[in-house]
C-alpha cells in the first residue's frame, strides 16, 4: 500500500462512493439527505461560566489532567456549505490546554458541531462522534454525516466534535503548503513534514501534545461544559482509539459504545495480519465473482489479472493526468505498480467499494495487455486512481495530526523493516516496502517522544458496546475488533460479509442495527437482516 493509503483509514468508506454508495460518515452521500434547509437564525446560548473540571482518572500514555478553570462553551460561526435536513446545527468553540498537565499551556479551541434531535424533544443522553483519522473532523461533512447517523439522531441531539487540530479547531494541523498527492501516492520528505509542523513549534505548542491521550482528555471536560450526565459514543476506525482512551478516563459516563470498524491502539499498517488481510480480500474478491455467473461471465481471466498487471506496470508504468475537479489543476502522474497496489487494496476493502473492482482490474488489464503506451485518459481508470470525492477530503484533512499520532504512538511500536520483510510473500498483492514510507521520513525529523507502554493495553469496561466489522476490511483487520470485545464483556458483534471498512458508511442494516443499540442497548432483530449475510453483487461493466 503506498504511503498515502494509510490515512485512508480517516476517510473509510469514501471510496464505496465511487461504487454507488458508502462514504464514511456519509461523505459524499448527499442523495441520503433530502434538500438542505434554508440557514436558522444563530441560536442564542447562555453567558460563559466558569466551569470547574473534576480530575479523571489517569489517561494512557502518561496523560493526567490537573484541575483547570475553563470556559464554557462560546458560540460559534457554522461552517458554510450544504446543512443537513432537520433543524439547524448549532456551532460552538470551547476552550481547552494544549496539555492538561500545565494549566498554564497554550490553548487550544475545540470547534464543535450540535445536530439537534429530528423529534425536537432530544433524550438526556446525546450521540458523540468519534472521527476517523487521525486527522479527520467532524464538522468537515455535516450533511452527509447527518445522514449517516440519521436513525439515532431521530430522538438525540448529535454531537460532533473536531478533535485538536482537526476541522474549524485552531490551531489547525493542515499542511496547506503540501500538495495532497504527495500523501495519497507517496514522496513526502523529512522537510515536508518540518515545513508543516516547525509553524506550530515556533509558535510555542508541543507536538508531542497533538495526540491521542490528549484528544480523549478534552472529551469529559466538553461533555460538562454541555451539561451532559451520560452520553452515547460512536466512533469510527483511528475513533476506537480515542474511545478506548475515553473508557479509562471517564468511562462511567459512557452509557453506550459503538464501534464501527474500529482500530486499536496496537494496531499499525504495517501488522502482518492487516497485510494478510489485502491478499485475503483479493482472493475473496475473485472467489466470489466466479461464483456469480454474470461476473464470471464478464471476466473470465480474472484471476491472474492481479499478477500480469503487476508485471506489466513493473516493467513500465502508466501515464495519467490527473485534474482537481474543483481548481482545475492537472497533475501529471506515472503510475506503477506498488501505487496500483495500494489503490486496489484501498478499493477493496472500504465499504462496498469492491464491487467495481472486478470491472476495473478487467479493464487495466486490457488496457495494459493491448501494449497501451503513453497516456492513458479512460475515466473509469482515472476514477479509480483518483475518485473525484478523495480530493475534497484530501484538501480538509488535517495530515499533521496524521504525523504527530503516527510518529508517537504507530511507529515507535514496530520495527518497519522486520514488518516489511515479513510480507514480502504477499506481493504483489501487498508491496510491504511502499507501505509508511512518510513515517519513514517524518518521524526521525520530528523527533517526537513516544508515548507510555501503558496506552496499548486494552481498555476493559462493562460498558454496553455494538462492535461492526465487514469481512473484505482491509484498513483495520476484523479479527483485532474481536479480539477489543474480549475486553468488553458486554459487548456484541456484527460481521458483514460482503461489506469492508466502514459499516455504518456503507450499510442501511448497520445503521439500523447500531440506532436500536444506542437506543435500547440491544440490536434484537435490527441485526438480523439478510444483508448481513450475502457476498457483494459486483458490477460488471465500470
């Protein structure tokens, strides 16, 4: 996978969008949400107060908050672009230390998103967000995100939080001066990641504090400042980790916890498992395509495809022109084979995304077999390389909290080159030694300090938990979201057979199944709907 793919993980079933449906979090699935409403006026709030913040228990990774005074919550402008059906959103900032062992450290503001209740009579205990990433934030997709959680927001307000660095929250963690594809496809350098990160040192904050342990410590203190007794969680692959965090600071208050596809804090991508899992999902793929007699049909020499192509663009690589399909720029792009790689596992195993990838691997390797030589313009390759909706997340995404969580929590954990050297029998389905090549160059530069041992331990709560998992997941391997539910004794799981990362993205049934949980603390027959069930319909043209 190359360098760019991890921080897939953030935008999860985005890529099923490009195969009709999906999205994580709803982005892009503005069909689901029925026509925007005309702008509310700005809802007033009361006064700020100062609001006391009790000490939570010790946070991992050698995190323990002292007792600031904080401000409550002040109102705040909305972001502009399509709002969500139902009332309007509210917008607030809140005030939180960039480290909440030094009362006294630079702030931070939190900007946080309230998608009141559709009912207009909210139950007590709202619904938190925990974005994917790192480096996603909440408010970067407010409609389709609003249709997503539509069936909990039926009787709860919806709260959206951008974690630090992330979204509207300042100071911000984009790299504005770093052209997207150079993370999306690789080529990012030790001075790209100082030149996106040194801005914020100068300016007095620590890296080290844009980080996991951090982001879970100002999650209690939002929900007092809200007023909230007990609230519902839902958070979504790299969010598993801050919900795991959040369990051991101020896990009482939790009244229910959906993980949706979730991630662990010992997880990398570059685990052997989660490699294995890539190879998996191809052979699933193939597996089940020759099983359905119109895709079998339609590509009978699907299965070597995977290895002439791999041979063919190792030898020379396709020429592409990519176009920004809002500025209009074009980029230039030679597209090999570990790109490629990366590319196809993505698609594979992100919501339903796999369902074109038997059409289009069939037409690369036409394409590639009939000596096609130059430039290659057909739509449904540049589509693949590069959907038209990645370039919008890939704009809002905050990529230096990508560097600062990865840097201090993901690589530290591993030895790289053992991880490589150990999938190297799954090329070319896996091209182990494209995978992580920015943290390779960024994190000796920053030189963050690692976090405590401790932040890898597994949370144990008695909270009542849903755990979604899809079985073509390539971005976080199912079998570490069960191995999570061993800690959680009261946890339930949901597999999907012909879905990947990103249920709730992706699936009507998951999004039923994870409403009924959140409101009764059960799935009953919610989860019981045959699409559960059945492998992925693949199209056969693309």
């Amino acid at each position: 996978m190359g360098s760019g793919g991890r921080r897939l993980a953030l935008i999860g079933g985005l890529l099923a969008l490009c195969a009709v449906v999906g999205g994580l979090l709803g982005l892009g699935i503005d069909r689901l949400a029925g026509p925007s409403p005309s702008p509310a006026p700005v809802v007033a709030v009361e006064p700020p107060l100062a609001i006391p913040v009790p000490v939570p228990a010790p946070l991992p990774a050698a995190v323990a908050p002292v007792q600031p005074v904080l401000p409550a919550l002040a109102e705040a402008r909305c972001p502009d672009g399509p709002l969500p059906a139902g009332p309007a959103p509210r917008c607030r900032s809140f005030r939180v230390p960039s480290d909440w062992q030094r009362p006294d450290s630079l702030p931070l503001d939190l900007f946080v998103t309230i998608l009141p209740a559709l009912n207009g009579a909210p139950a007590a205990d709202p619904v938190v967000l925990l974005s994917g990433g790192p480096g996603q934030g909440g408010s970067d997709d407010l409609r389709g995100t609003a249709a997503i959680l539509a069936p909990m927001r039926a009787g709860r307000d919806v709260i959206l939080v951008d974690q630090r660095g992330t979204g509207q929250s300042k100071p911000s963690l984009r790299c504005p001066g770093l052209d997207p594809l150079r993370y999306w496809f690789g080529g990012v350098t030790a001075e790209d990641a100082t030149g996106c990160l040194e801005p914020l040192r100068r300016a007095g904050y620590r890296l080290e504090d844009f980080d996991s342990g951090q982001s879970a410590a100002d999650l209690p203190a939002l929900r007092r400042a809200l007023g909230v007794e007990r609230w519902n969680v839902v958070a979504t692959s790299y969010g598993g980790v801050l919900a795991q965090a959040l369990l051991r600071i101020d896990g009482a208050a939790v009244r229910s916890l959906v993980l949706n596809s979730p991630a662990t804090a010992d997880a990398t991508w570059l685990d052997l498992d989660r490699l294995t899992a890539i190879r998996q999902a191809h052979r699933r793929m193939m597996e089940d395509c020759a099983a359905q007699p119109d895709c079998a049909r339609a590509f009978p020499r699907l299965g070597q495809a995977v290895e002439r192509l791999a041979a063919a663009l190792d030898r020379r690589p396709l020429e592409l022109r990519l176009r920004h399909p809002v500025t209009g720029r074009e980029t230039d792009l030679r597209l090999d084979w570990p790109m490629l790689a990366g590319v196809l596992a993505l698609r594979l195993g992100s919501g339903d995304g796999m369902v074109a990838v038997p059409a289009l691997l069939d037409r690369l390797d036409r394409i590639v077999g009939a000596g096609a030589a130059g430039r290659v313009d057909d739509p449904a390759i540049l589509s693949l390389v590069m959907p038209p909706p990645i370039w919008t997340v890939l704009d809002s995404l905050a990529y230096g909290l990508n560097l600062t969580v990865g840097c201090r929590e993901n690589r530290p954990h591993i030895d790289a080159a053992a991880a490589r050297r150990a999938a190297a029998d799954l090329r070319p389905y896996v091209v182990a030694e494209a995978v992580e090549t920015d943290y390779d160059a960024a994190c000796p530069a920053l030189g963050l300090r690692p976090v405590d041992a401790s932040f890898y331990r597994p949370a144990t709560s008695d909270v009542p938990a849903l755990i979604l998992t899809g079985a073509y997941d390539t971005f976080t391997a199912p079998a570490r979201a069960e191995a999570m539910g061993r800690s959680l004794p009261r946890a339930t799981l949901l597999s999907f057979r012909g879905l990947g990362h990103d249920v709730l993205g992706a699936s009507q049934c998951g999004r039923n199944a994870a409403a009924r949980f959140v409101e009764t603390l059960a799935v009953g027959d919610a989860g019981a709907c045959v699409e559960r069930l059945l492998p992925p319909t693949f199209a056969t043209r693309p």
